[in-house]
C-alpha cells in the first residue's frame, strides 16, 4: 500500500526530474566557445589512422603522428586544449588544427592518444584554455616524444587561466640560429632544423655584405626558448637567445 508521505516524496522527485532537465539541456549543448575556459567536455578520445600522415589539415598544416593535434567538428582552429583521461588522470596539451565530421569524438595524433593512456578508444575530458598556454603546448610539442613535459594539473590551468593575459614584448626571445656566408649556404644550414620551424625563419644581412643570420623568430618566454636551444645546438654551435625589443 502506497502512503500519502510516500506519494508525496515520488511527486516531489518527479518534479525535481522535471526541473533538471532543461538544466541538463543546458549543460549538454556544446558550444565551445573559445572565451569559456571552464567548461569540462565529455567525448570520445582517438586517434589518427596513419592514412592521414603527410596530408593537409584543416588548418594547412601538415598531419604527423608526432606532433600534439587533434582533431574536432567545432572547436576553434588554433585553440590548446587540455585532455584528461578520467580513468588514470592522465593529462596532455594538444592544438586543434583539424576538423572531425563526427560530433562526439575527440581524435587526436598518436602520440598525443598515448600520453593519455589511449591505445584504442576511450572517454576523455576536454577542456579548451587560452592563448597564455600556447608557449606551454608548443614546448611540448618540441621536446622528443619521450621527453614530453608533464602537463598541468587541472588547479594549475585554472591559476594560469584566471590570471591576466597582458601579451608585451618584454621578456619575450627568439633565437639565433648562426651565419651563413650565402644563401645557399644557409638553406643548407636549415636542413639541420626540424622542417616545421622553416616557416619562423628569417633570413637577415648582418656583419658581411655577403653574410646571412638566420633568426627563428619564436616570441617565447626564456625558458621555452631555452630548451630549443640546447636540442638544435648540436647542429647550430653559434645558436644563442635574442631578446625582443620592448618598442
């Protein structure tokens, strides 16, 4: 026999469903508009078939299973976005530079799928950041696939989210990659450089008539900068730290 106070408490959670569910219509609607830097995604996590590896992305970029992308219907090109497998807690900065017909689905470059934890598919956590985590994606980006640097903690990207993106010149570095005594020479000296900076290089007349610095202009903090430096001095002896000027 069904009470009058068990009568009431079913009518009263069944109007509470009632009232949730605009409210989950709400938080179902995807919009991913690039301004909301706290809006946690749920979709899908996968990754590329090697198929794709050399073609052009969306976004003009070339496709490489090494580099940190992903791919995504909607989500603005060029937006970093912080994946997280809820899992293991595994996390990784990626940029989406492609678009992904299927709506639910994040699909991200191996190497990227891997340093979540994805060997197939799986759930993962999606959650767009501004364009003060840029540097940090692209020092990822460089390092080798095995020296990847840890991503941030979901507390730290609401720190650096929350705080003002004031974008100066000052502090700011690009970095001297040496001289050549032609350009010929110097487009000999740029094989030594991964291709995907060879766009970010300019060629100046400095020192001799004849003579051509090649500059990578970067506009990275010191550290980031940095860190280049010690992978491609190697191969650029004379690669040394420039920094902008604050004019």
């Amino acid at each position: 026999m069904v009470t009058p106070t068990v009568m009431k408490n079913i009518k009263a959670i069944a109007l509470t469903a009632l009232l949730l569910l605009p409210l989950a219509g709400r938080t179902m609607a995807q919009n991913y508009d690039p301004a909301d830097t706290t809006t946690i995604y749920p979709l899908h996590g996968t990754y590329y078939h090697d198929r794709f590896v050399g073609r052009k992305t969306a976004s003009g970029e070339v496709f490489s299973q090494k580099r940190l992308t992903a791919a995504h219907w909607k989500i603005k090109l060029g937006t970093i976005v912080l994946v997280t497998n809820p899992a293991t807690g595994q996390q990784v900065l990626v940029k989406v530079n492609d678009r992904c017909p299927r709506r639910g689905v994040f699909d991200m470059s191996r190497r990227a799928a891997r340093a979540v934890g994805i060997k197939g598919s799986r759930p993962v956590q999606v959650r767009l950041l501004g364009p003060e985590w840029k540097s940090r994606w692209e020092e990822m980006d460089a390092a080798e696939p095995d020296e990847v640097p840890e991503a941030p903690t979901e507390q730290q990207a609401q720190e650096q989210t929350g705080m003002s993106a004031k974008a100066s010149h000052s502090g700011l570095y690009d970095l001297f990659l040496g001289t050549a005594t032609s350009r010929a020479e110097a487009t000999e000296m740029l094989k030594n450089l991964p291709e995907k900076y060879h766009p970010n290089v300019e060629h100046v007349a400095e020192y001799t008539p004849d003579g051509v610095s090649l500059i990578l202009r970067l506009g990275q903090s010191r550290h980031t900068v940095e860190a280049l430096r010690q992978k491609v001095l190697p191969k650029f002896p004379e690669a040394t730290l420039r920094e902008r000027s604050k004019h």
